[in-house]
C-alpha cells in the first residue's frame, strides 16, 4: 500500500470564486524561484501530470492543497515572509490561519463508490456549439462523460 501525504493551509483571506485563478498567480509571483509544482508549466511546455499544488476556496477563504512532493515544496513559500499578493485590483496580505498535515493510505477497494461533482460547467463557446450540433441523447452523453474521464476541457 501506498501513502500519500497532504498538507492544507488555509488563510484569513477572503476570496471569490472567480478569484482562484488570480489567488494562483499571485502565490506564483510572490516566489524568487519559480518552482514547477506551483503553475505545472516548463520552460518548453505543460508537466502533464496531477497537479500537487492546487489552489483552493474553501469555506469562502483562500488556502492551498498540497499533495506528495508539493508538500516539500511549499516551504519556499512559507519561508517568504513578505505575503502581500495582489488579487486582482486589491492588494492582500496573506494570514495563514491554520496549517493541517495528513497521511493518507491509498488502497483498492472491490465495492463501488458514489461520489458527486459540485460546481462543474460542461460548457465553454467552443464545446457548446460542438455539443449543440449532436442530434442523439446517446452522443450527447458521450460528449459531456469525456471531460469528466480524461479532463479534456479547461471550462472559463
């Protein structure tokens, strides 16, 4: 069996939605060395893998999810202890309210599992006029499992 360990920092720091992705490139700004972990890009193209450090909002509030090796990395950022970033038009400083670490292990299991997807939107313009021009339900179907199986689409 494996383990896989997590790490979630949560802050003070309120943010919307919409905001995530600014949250993201600000934490990736704030860093002298931009470690590949922190935006998954390399100098010739994507690190096609899972991304170990993801950008959250939780409870209404910033934080950071740190899986496996990211959970190494994210020291560079809490050695930095200049956490003004800049969301958007406002400037914030960073307040970390709580720091959790887990270990989890990671097994196979013969039963299934129901789970359930918050929050998704199938559709940005280009996939919606593809999916519009489908005539059956079964195509359809088909088309809106993809995303779900192989994380085709990154929806705006």
């Amino acid at each position: 069996m494996k383990n896989a360990r997590l790490m979630l920092i949560k802050f003070e720091n309120s943010i919307q939605q919409h905001e995530i992705e600014y949250f993201r490139g600000a934490i990736i700004n704030s860093l002298d060395e931009k470690e590949v972990l922190f935006h998954n890009h390399f100098s010739e193209g994507f690190r096609y893998a899972y991304p170990l450090i993801q950008y959250k909002r939780i409870a209404n509030k910033a934080a950071i999810l740190c899986i496996n090796e990211g959970t190494e990395s994210i020291g560079s950022l809490l050695a930095n202890h200049n956490h003004e970033i800049q969301i958007g038009d406002r400037i914030e400083k960073l307040q970390i309210v709580k720091v959790q670490a887990f270990d989890y292990q990671i097994q196979v299991w013969e039963p299934m599992f129901r789970y359930h997807i918050r929050k998704w939107l199938p559709f940005n313009q280009e996939n919606f006029q593809e999916y519009s021009k489908l005539e059956s339900i079964a195509e359809k179907c088909v088309f809106l499992q993809l995303p779900l199986i192989s994380n085709r689409w990154f929806v705006t």
